[in-house]
C-alpha cells in the first residue's frame, strides 16, 4: 500500500514515524500504525527530503506517538562481508512534541 502525503491526516493516531537517514543528508520517512510499516510517498516517488526541520513541520499537526531517526549500519558490507539477516539499525528517539493548537 502506497501512503500519500495527502493520507496522513486519515490514518492517525500514528504509532511511530522513522525517519531514514540515508546518503548524502537526505531522509525517507516510513509510517508505523495498524496498517504495518509504509514508506510515505509524495507522488508516484517516495517522500524525501535533505532537512529534518522541513519533516518536524510538516508532520507537527499529525498525533503520532514516537519519532525515531534510523541508521542502517552497513558495517559488514563497507569490510567485505556477506549481507546478515539480523538487524543492524541505530534507532534514535527524537524528543519531537506535537504542538497544541
């Protein structure tokens, strides 16, 4: 299932928001609630953005109970090793309030 940008507002309260940190300082957002795990999408093309700011306020009206900013750890694959199916991510929780309106 493909969330949009536009869809947000429907599917709250939202458990948890991971934002992906990937190359580059560019950022993925991905949306965790009773449906499962989604990538959001903006478009045909996964939302992404270079500023955590610009992800703050655009999701500041939502109810969403955990910000996370997650490193996938690509330490094995920088040193030569095969690709492990364990779980290598540095989930970090962001201190993100929701503003009351």
């Amino acid at each position: 299932m493909k969330l949009q940008l536009s869809d947000l507002i429907s599917q709250e309260p939202i458990t948890k928001v991971v934002i992906h940190s990937l190359e580059q300082m560019s950022y993925q957002v991905s949306i965790v609630n009773g449906f499962g795990d989604n990538i959001l999408y903006d478009h045909q093309a996964p939302f992404s953005s270079h500023s955590l700011t610009e992800i703050r306020e655009m999701l500041e009206p939502l109810d969403v109970g955990q910000y996370v900013l997650r490193h996938d750890c690509v330490y094995e694959e920088m040193i030569g090793q095969p690709d492990r199916r364990d779980n290598h991510n540095l989930d970090i929780p962001l201190c993100w309030q929701q503003k009351e309106y």
